[in-house]
C-alpha cells in the first residue's frame, strides 16, 4: 500500500533567511569649498554651478592651477630646512564619467593653458626660422653655426600623455617647471611608464621630483641622460575610479610614499539633477564676474618675478609663517600624529598618509598665501590648508577602509 500524501499541515516549512546587502561604499565626504581663498571660492562655486559639476572637481583644478603658477615663485616652509621645500602638489579627483571633469580642468586652466599655447607658437615660429639658418650649410659652417646660435628653448610645460622618462628628460635638458596634468588619469596610473618592469625606477624618480625637485636619468635613449636639480613639478589627475582602482590599491605604490603624496577628493555624481533651463542656458561662466576675478589673479600671479634661472634650476624664497600659523599646523600635526598609534584612526594603511598630512599642509598654505597676496602664511590660511588635507586624509581612509 502506498503512504499517504502528506497534507498542507504536515508538510515542513524551509526558513529561508534574508540575504545580508552587499556592502557598498560610503559617499564622499563634503569638499571644504569654505575654507579656500575667497577668489578661488568663489570661482570654485560659478564654475560648478555653470558646468553642473561637483564642487569638488572645480576646487581641485583650481587648487592645481593655483599650485602650477606658485612652485616657481615661492618655496614652502620647511620644519627643518632653511631652504624651504617646493611648493608642488600631487593631486587626484575620482569622478564618472560624464561628471563634467573637462569642464572644469578647462575653465580653470584657462589663463594658463593659453599663455602655454602662445609661448608654443612663438617657439615653432622661431624654430623655423633657426632651421632656415642653417639649411644648406655643411661642414665647417655647420659646426660654426652651432657654436655661435643657441637653438630656442621648448616652453613647454604641460604634459597630459607623457612618459616620466620624457618629462625627466625635458628636465635635464634644461625645463625648469612642468605639471602632468590630465582629465584622464588612467594615462598616467595604467600608462608606460607604471608598467611592471619600469614602475619601481618611475616611482623613485616621482618621489624625488616632488621632494627636492632632483631629476636623474642613466639609461640609453632618446630623452637625455644626466642630473637636473631644484625643478618643480606637479601632478593633478581626474579619473574615474574604475580606471585607477588598481593602481590605487597597489601596495608598490602605497609602500615607495607615491600615493601618500597625493590629496585625494572624490566627486558625488549629480546625474540625474542637471536639469537646463532657459535662464541656465543663457547663463555662461566666461560671464561671471568670479570665474573672470579667479581669470585675472592668474594673470596677477603669472606676471610676479619667476625664479627659474638660465640654467632651469629654480630657487625661490621661502614665504614664512605667522606665529599662529605655526600653532595652528602644530595641532593639526599633533593630532594626526597621535591618530597613528594604536587603534586610532589613522593607523594601519592610512600611516603613510598621515605621516605626509603636515608636510602637504604646509605646502598647500604657501600656495594659497600666495593666491591671497599674503606675505606670510597667515592662521587663516594655515587652518584653511589643514582641512583640505584633513579632507583627503577622510577621503584615503573611507577609500583604502572600504576596499580592505
């Protein structure tokens, strides 16, 4: 006989548990816009309100801009050294596609992206007339005629699909400043020069730029081979984070202090809110009173005295610091010193970061007195430039924090 079929009753119920949520990545922290010098503040708000950008894609360009026309006017205050240190920032702003990083790197680089293009033209024009020189001679009037010419000097100074190997080159051929600057960070991070066989030569030759300013390159090549000393150089990267996401959880990169040395700001995506209206349309930032007040102390800031000698090396002044300056950058640094032991909270992974937090806050206060005329690093300007280091040292935490 066969059993009976087991009734509704009796038959047993499966508890099926609700599936824990994946875990996703906190949002950005709020870009400190208040805390910039009020020309770029103001600037920083016009042109992410004409663009529909986030705040912190505006203010990121504008501090890299800011930072370029500065590194070969002053030196920033070294806690030891009477020299000072360059002023030169490493900076890097995760955004997506289609947040309007273009925009904003082109409005506020304008100034100095056409100054650029200027110098450019006026040297491929004289180097067709160097050429003309020497066309059709030969021999001993060849070498006459390099002896007694000098050949003109490349302005250029922007790079945005380079290699390190060139920009060192250029360096020791005699440019004295350059910033890497590019809306496409993934050039630079995944680029030639990252690649596993040259990155650890790269990564050293990054580090020195940007602490000393010494350029070296040994190697066999087309870019010239030497020592260059006291240059300045920057770099200012826009990526989207699924571009970079590797690079910046390399361990070479975070262990050899290259990505320490960087600030760090990530945009929020405003798609969906960038709704035009007539009024919108008709607006434009190349009409905004701030946008062209920013425009004109780019131009204030490119006309003072460059330091740059004949020979590229670049020897500016030291700007110094207030008294409550110095008290200011001495609590911020005590603070995230003590953060650093034990369980707080910049300890484990975030120690290379932090460890840099004072130093970049220093520098960053010398590119912001200089932006406000200051003739000393003021207690404003000092507490200004702590909390948007303060800011990228949130950013490396929930950034690094997430993805261990």
């Amino acid at each position: 006989m066969k059993p009976p079929l087991m009734t509704e009753a009796q038959t047993p119920r499966i508890e099926w548990r609700v599936p824990d949520p994946l875990p996703t990545q906190p949002p950005p922290k709020p870009y400190p816009t208040d805390s910039l010098p009020l020309i770029m503040r103001n600037a920083v708000r016009a042109i992410a309100h004409h663009v529909a950008a986030p705040e912190v894609l505006a203010g990121q360009c504008t501090i890299a801009a800011a930072a370029y026309l500065a590194q070969t006017r002053i030196n920033a205050p070294h806690l030891h050294n009477p020299d000072g240190m360059p002023c030169s920032l490493f900076q890097l702003a995760l955004a997506d596609s289609g947040d309007r990083k273009s925009e904003c790197y082109r409005l506020a680089f304008k100034i100095i992206e056409e100054t650029e293009r200027t110098a450019r033209d006026e040297y491929a024009t004289a180097m067709s007339a160097f050429r003309s020189m020497q066309a059709g001679l030969s021999g001993k009037q060849l070498e006459e005629f390099k002896e007694q010419t000098v050949a003109p000097s490349d302005p250029r100074t922007l790079y945005t699909d380079a290699t390190f190997e060139r920009i060192a080159g250029d360096f020791i051929k005699g440019m004295a400043s350059a910033m890497w600057a590019t809306d496409e960070g993934g050039r630079i991070l995944g680029g030639h020069s990252m690649k596993s066989d040259t990155i650890a030569a790269t990564l050293g030759g990054l580090v020195k730029l940007f602490d000393s300013g010494r350029a070296e390159r040994d190697r066999v090549g087309e870019f010239g081979n030497g020592i260059a000393y006291d240059r300045r150089f920057s770099v200012h990267m826009l990526a989207q984070e699924v571009t970079v996401r590797q690079a910046l959880n390399d361990p070479l990169l975070q262990g050899q202090g290259f990505l320490p040395r960087f600030l760090l700001a990530a945009a929020p995506s405003l798609a969906g809110t960038r709704l035009l209206t007539v009024e919108s349309i008709k607006a434009s930032a190349y009409c905004d009173p701030a946008v062209q007040r920013y425009w004109d102390r780019c131009k204030e800031i490119a006309r003072l005295e460059s330091f740059a000698g004949s020979d590229g090396a670049v020897k500016p002044p030291v700007i110094s610091l207030e008294p409550e300056a110095v008290l200011t950058w001495l609590a911020f640094y005590n603070r995230v010193e003590a953060e650093q032991g034990g369980l707080g909270e910049y300890g484990g992974p975030l120690k290379p970061f932090a460890s840099r937090s004072g130093e970049l806050a220093r520098r960053l206060a010398a590119v912001f007195a200089l932006f406000e005329g200051e003739p000393a690093i003021s207690e404003q300007t000092m507490a200004a430039a702590c909390e948007v280091v303060e800011h990228s040292l949130a950013e490396w935490s929930r950034y690094l924090g997430h993805n261990a």
